[in-house]
C-alpha cells in the first residue's frame, strides 16, 4: 500500500468540521477508501479533542462549533475492511505529536477566546451590577430625603456662631415638630449640655437638650412647644447639665426664618 498523501491539516480541519464541503467530500472519499493511518490518526485526534473539550470547562463553545465538535467526536468510525498494517507516513511519532499539537492550538485558540470573552463579559456584567445597587442606594437615600423633606415643609439651615459647626433642621409646619441633623459640634464638656431654643418676636423657648456623638453629630427629633407666636428663629446653645429656663450660654448654632 503507498503511503499516505492527504495532507495533515486536511484531517485536522475535516474533524473540526471547518473543511469546505468539496474538500470534506475528498477526505470522506479517501478514508471510505479504508486508509487505516488515516483511521488511526483519527481516533486519536478524536480523543485529543474530547480531553481538550472536557478539560476547559470554563469556556463556552459557539453553539454551531460545539454541535459540529460533539457531532465529529461522537461519530461512528467509518467501517472499512481493514488493509495490511503498514508503517506509514502517518504513524511516524513526529508527525502524530504535530498533528495532536496542531489540533490543540486550533481548539485551545478558538474556545481560549471564548473563554475570555465569557470572563470579559461576566467581569462586565459584575460591574454593571455594583453600579447599579450604588444607584439604587443613591436613589433609595434622595427618595428618603425628597419624602422627608415634602412632609416638612421647611428646610432651616443652620450656621455655627462660634465654630465651623453646621445644622440642619427638617421643620414639619402642619405638625411643628423638628429634626435636627447636627455636624461638627464637639461633645459638650462635662457638666454641660446643649439646648434647642425656639425663638419667638418675644422670647425663646427650650424645645429641649441633646448631646453630640464622638464625631460631633446628633441626630434630635422634637416637638416644639404650642406657641400663640409664629417661630422666627431657632438656636443651640451650651448649658449647665439638665438645661436652662433662658439661654445663659455661648450660642453654637442658629437660624433665623
Ligand atoms: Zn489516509
């Protein structure tokens, strides 16, 4: 029996189903024509194939390559009378391990860039989702604030008098309650409180007395006293522990209306 002539890419290509179809039809024709070399190369380009495929798991085929990939691997061999072993061209050990090395290269490159653009696309899809749940947090706390803010009718802004302190007040008119929101005012010094004044034409009027968190923030809801009087202002100073009838101390923070 002569060697064997088809050339060796030929095989590869026909088993990865990536032949033209006049030359799938010539390799079809000759391994009918019952080349056992060719049978052999076959099957362990078959095996090759499968162990690639497995052994990525990772990565995920173009569904036409798999389907051909899967079609050729499960194939059933062509049933031919065998011929008379021969050593041939194709049984050389130098040409097997190029044919195994060829047919790697071509799946590893094909579904290795698959694999990297499915991890591209999930790294892609992860950002995408962080960004997303910050902007939904970002909304949800705007939403909370919009809400709050449209229940109070008021925003009072608060200035420090004496240090870079800074205030602000959610004033609900219909209710007259108040939520300060205090920043940057230390904590008050032993003995000593802080103390919301409400400010009438007339007089002021202790809406009541809070302390300021390691931070120097305070979060204090309160209800301002019934006054016959329209609120024109409001102020935090510094008191004795317990609070004051009348602001005695240092003024911190105020705002008039
Ligand atoms: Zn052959």
């Amino acid at each position: 029996m002569l060697p064997c002539k088809l050339e060796s890419e030929s095989l590869t290509e026909y088993l990865l189903g990536t032949l033209e179809d006049s030359d799938k039809q010539l390799v079809a024709q000759h391994l009918a024509t019952g080349c056992e070399t060719c049978q052999t190369t076959l099957a362990q380009l078959r095996e090759t194939l499968a162990l690639i495929a497995y052994s990525v798991p990772l990565a995920s085929p173009a569904p036409a390559l798999k389907s051909q990939l899967m079609a050729q691997i499960t194939a059933k061999p062509v049933i031919v009378p065998l011929p008379l072993p021969t050593v041939s061209f194709w049984q050389k050990s130098w040409v097997k391990n190029s044919l195994r090395i060829a047919a790697s290269l071509l799946v590893l490159t094909g579904l290795g860039t698959q694999a990297t653009y499915l991890w591209k696309y999930r790294q892609l899809v992860n950002q995408q989702a962080e960004v997303i749940d910050k902007l939904t947090a970002q909304v949800d706390q705007k939403e909370h604030i919009i809400s709050s803010m449209s229940t109070s009718r008021k925003l009072v802004v608060l200035e420090g008098n004496l240090i870079k302190a800074s205030g602000r007040a959610f004033w609900d008119t219909d209710q007259n309650t108040w939520l300060f929101h205090i920043e940057k005012l230390p904590p008050a010094p032993k003995g000593k409180t802080y103390q919301v004044w409400f400010i009438t034409e007339t007089e002021a009027v202790s809406g009541g007395v809070f302390q300021t968190d390691a931070r120097g923030s305070a979060k204090v809801p309160l209800k301002a006293p019934i006054k016959n009087e329209p609120i024109v202002g409001t102020a935090i100073s510094l008191e004795p522990e317990g609070g004051s009838q009348k602001p005695q101390g240092a003024v911190y923070l105020s705002a008039s209306m």
